[in-house]
C-alpha cells in the first residue's frame, strides 16, 4: 500500500475558483475505487491504497476538469511508497504523534 | 494570505522513518511565528499566513533535518495565493463542500 | 500528446548520492517506451508522449529504485496536458523565445 | 550552494496559454540577481545559487504573473540543498553521465 497526494489545477479558465473542480473529483473519488482511502485537504488530495488503484483514480481525476470544459490541465502528483513496513495515513500521522508525546514526557 | 503546503524530505539519512523528522518542523512550526496557521497532513504540512511568513517559516524548515544530522535536503513547497478574496484553509474546504451539498440536493 | 516531470528519491538509503538511481532510470526510459521522447534535467526528467504512455513509464522508474534495494521510494510527477493545441517540449520552448524576441524588438 | 525547480501558474486567466508569463518571468530572472545561474526548461525554471538568493528570486517570481493582472497564483518549488558536497547543475548532470559511461565500458 502506498499514500499518495494530488492536486490537479485547469489552466486558462476564466474564474479563479477551483470548487466546483474540486467538488467533482470529490464524486469521482468515491465512486471510482472502493479499495481506496481519501481525503480532502485545503491543498490536495491524499489517497491511500495499492499504487496500481492509485494510479487508476489519478488518471481517471485527471480527465475531470476536461469534462467540465478545462482545454488544459496541470496534475501534480507526490507517492510515497515504503516497503518495509506497512504505511497508512493513520500509521503515518501516529508516529509524529508518538515522537512529539515522548518528548514531552521526557 | 496565502495558503502553502510543504515536504522536507532528508535524502541519505540511513532509516526510512522520517518521523523525527517531522516532529522536530511540527516543534519549529509550534514556536516560528505566531500570525500563521498550521496543520499536519500524512504527506505534508499546510500553512496559512502572509507571503513573507510563509517564506520564512519554510525557510526555518528547510533547516531542520540539517540540524538533526542530515547532509541533503529536498523540499517542496507549493503557494495557493488568491488575491481577488481572503482564502483561508477553512474558506477552501466549505467551498467545496457548499458545492457538494448543493449539488446533492438539486 | 501531454509533457510530464517527474522527480523520483529514495528515501533511507545511506549514500547522499543518488547518481546511480538516476542512470538505472535512464536505462529504463531508453527502452521502455519507443513512443516517448525524454530528457534529463539537474531537477527531474522530462517526458513527452502520449498520456497513457506517461504513467506506464512513471509506474516503471517508480520501481527502480527499489529493484536497487531502497525500501522507500516517493516519487514526484507533474503532468502539463494541453488539449486545445498539440504540446510538446520544443513548442513551449519556441512560445516563450518568440515572446521575448518580439519584446525585444517592440 | 543549492539548486532548485519553480513553476508558476497564473489560474483563471482566460488563456491557456502560458508563454507570456514564463517569457516575463525570464526577465525577471535576467535582472534580479547576478549571482544566480538559470535555465528555463519546458516544465519549470532551474535555479543555481545561495538558498537566500533562491528564495528572494522565487518570491520576485511569484508576484510577476500579479503585476500582470492574474488574481491567483500557484508556484510550486522545490530545493535541493547538499552540504556533504559543492552540487551544482552541471556537476549533477555530469555524474550521471559518467555512471551512464562507466556502466557502458564494463
């Protein structure tokens, strides 16, 4: 399993709000890919699953501002993959969480 | 006010955990300047604040993992800076949100 | 056609340099796909070709690393597709130096 | 002495060209600091200079596509910074190549 963070902006439309962009890749998000985990931050998404599903909803999100009329479109797509041990957006957000508290305690 | 999202990635350190890591940027975000905002995500750290903070503060970033030992350094950062309305962490997620809810009950 | 960058850094392995990650990848991308034109950069490598052929390609040199023992990978991939226009590397180039000659000469 | 890759990205302009930005961004870069070195590629710039000479170019470059009346703008960096070793990009690209020969003669 891997986590993943994408952003996915169109270029040349003529408003500077991205929502409705966002709002629909939101519904592709779930209704793509069972098997995958996401959320929604101010900046990205972050999506957590097997990286072959990863980068099947990455290319189906891809194709969502062109449905909405986008001409181009800029994807910007971060994975981080570690094979030693199993990574999960909880695992991850749990070891800083630890490291912070022991410190503290110490 | 800009929105920024930031990864600081030390390159050569001999473990895969970078959890150190990144409980010591959450320890330099906590002290840094006051006028930001911050959260931590599983794959980066979102900002909030004036340009010249944000510059700043990941510039303090930056300078972390070298502190802790590391000898390279890869960051990235990325700016969302809207200047026709105040965008904020929380105005960009009840955008989308507003949207979804809309859409749902039309 | 679309353009693409992408930046791919093991994480945890014990040397600083990563010049031999970066030539095992050019490797690949010399006989993965026949129908991509690449090209290496100091930051990243640049792709051109076809959008299905990009992320077979990035889904390849993803796995490099780890095939070279690293056991974390993140990798980095921005994807710039026009489709208004046919894109390509030497185009974006051309748009920009015509754009300053004519400044020059106005 | 570090090296970076900027892109910025005006959104909600009404063209999806971009040239005029990235040649007024050239200009900048031209001028701004004498210290640094750059080369425009067809998905980003690369930056070679002192970390506070990047920093204070990448701000500069970030307010061009304001001044030319875009209302959001997303700038994407990334640093990397090795102090084991004077980097540089004519010092990473030739690493690579030599492993690339090294590899061929064996």
């Amino acid at each position: 399993m891997a986590i993943a963070q994408v952003t996915i902006v169109p270029i040349g439309t003529d408003s500077t709000s991205l929502s409705g962009y966002v709002a629909e890749m939101y519904r592709v998000l779930e209704h793509a890919e069972p098997s995958i985990r996401f959320e929604l931050t101010a900046m990205s998404t972050i999506i957590e699953g097997e990286l072959e599903h990863i980068f099947r909803v990455v290319r189906l999100l891809h194709e969502t501002p062109f449905e909405q009329g986008a001409l181009r479109v800029s994807t910007t797509l971060t994975i981080d993959d570690r094979r030693d041990k199993q990574g999960s957006i909880k695992q991850k957000l749990e070891s800083v969480a630890k490291r912070l508290q022991k410190e503290m305690e110490s």
